[in-house]
C-alpha cells in the first residue's frame, strides 16, 4: 500500500467584478491552473470550486481550486468554510495573491508569517480563528509611484496576463509540487 495522495487547497484572490487587474492576479492564476490541469470550476456556495488528481512532475496530488464570491477583503470566511469541510491541516492551503513588495513576473513563496499588510490574508487568518501556518505564494504586481489602491485595481499588462498564464504558470505548478512534496 502507497503513501496517501497529499491534499492540497489552492485559493487565489481577487475581486470577482475586477477581472485581469493585479489585485485580482490570484484568480487569473487560478483559472489558469483549471484550464491546464482540465479541473472544472464550478458555481458552489461561497465561490467557484474545482477538484481534480492531478500529476505534478512525480508527486500525485488531489488539487482543490478555490475562488471566493466575496470581495478581496472579506474572503476569510467562505476560504475557512471550505478548508473546515475538506481539510484538517493549515499547511494544505496556498493562498495565492498580489504582492506590490515584489517585482512583476516575481514568485515569492513561504509557509506562515504575517499577512504582511494583505487584507485579504488578513481576512484568512482571522476566519482560521488566527491560524497563520499556511502557505503564501505572492505575486509581485511592482508598485509603481501613482496611489496604491489605483495602482492594484489597474489593468495587468498584457506582458504580466501572459506571463502567468505560461511561464509563471510552471513556476507556480513547481511550487505547488513542492509543497506536496513537503507534506502539505
């Protein structure tokens, strides 16, 4: 008898009104890994919802996709909603989002911490009752000198859709293989 599969919860932010912005840079990734790894993401109570088994280079995982309905800042309780009714440990969640403390087409991954000013991570947390030992994969958007709140509602280019969307795709799946490598 085999090791079991690792289980994984992937949840990329965003406003699902904002599409393509960087804020919402987390929800394109998700679509992106639905299309490439043939997961469905399908209407459900607190958001759109995809699982599949999926091979990443030699690790089998069992891959949940998760957007949430609610807006960026308020996402927390549908994200512990469907972490309670699937999972049991905080380190089987990678909350993807946009980071404006990192370059674009940048990946920077870590497991706990703080929210690091996010609100959106900060929503996760308090709804996790403060739980932080999950992972985070920050996206960098860059910030660049206008207000911050225009700069990450702003349009991605179409160098940044097309990078994560492909090669930062691939960066995203090694991590993902990674974290399940690590046991979640």
């Amino acid at each position: 008898m085999g090791l079991p599969i690792p289980q994984l919860l992937v949840v990329g932010l965003g406003n699902l009104p904002l599409p393509l912005t960087r804020h919402s840079v987390g929800h394109l990734i998700v679509d992106s890994l639905a299309a490439r790894l043939g997961i469905k993401l399908s209407n459900q109570k607190g958001g759109y919802a995809g699982q599949g088994q999926v091979q990443l280079g030699q690790t089998q995982i069992l891959l949940t996709l998760f957007k949430s309905k609610s807006l960026m800042n308020i996402s927390g309780p549908s994200v512990a909603a469907i972490y309670r009714k699937n999972f049991h440990d905080p380190k089987s969640i990678i909350v993807i989002s946009d980071s404006v403390q990192h370059d674009t087409t940048k990946l920077a991954v870590r497991l706990g911490g703080s929210a690091n000013g996010h609100n959106g991570v900060k929503s996760i947390i308090s709804a996790l009752g403060g739980e932080q030992n999950f992972w985070r994969f920050r996206v960098g958007v860059g910030y660049h000198g206008t207000d911050m709140t225009t700069y990450v509602l702003g349009r991605l280019s179409n160098h940044e859709k097309q990078f994560w969307t492909q090669e930062g795709l691939d960066l995203v799946l090694a991590e993902l293989e990674r974290v399940a490598n690590k046991g979640g």
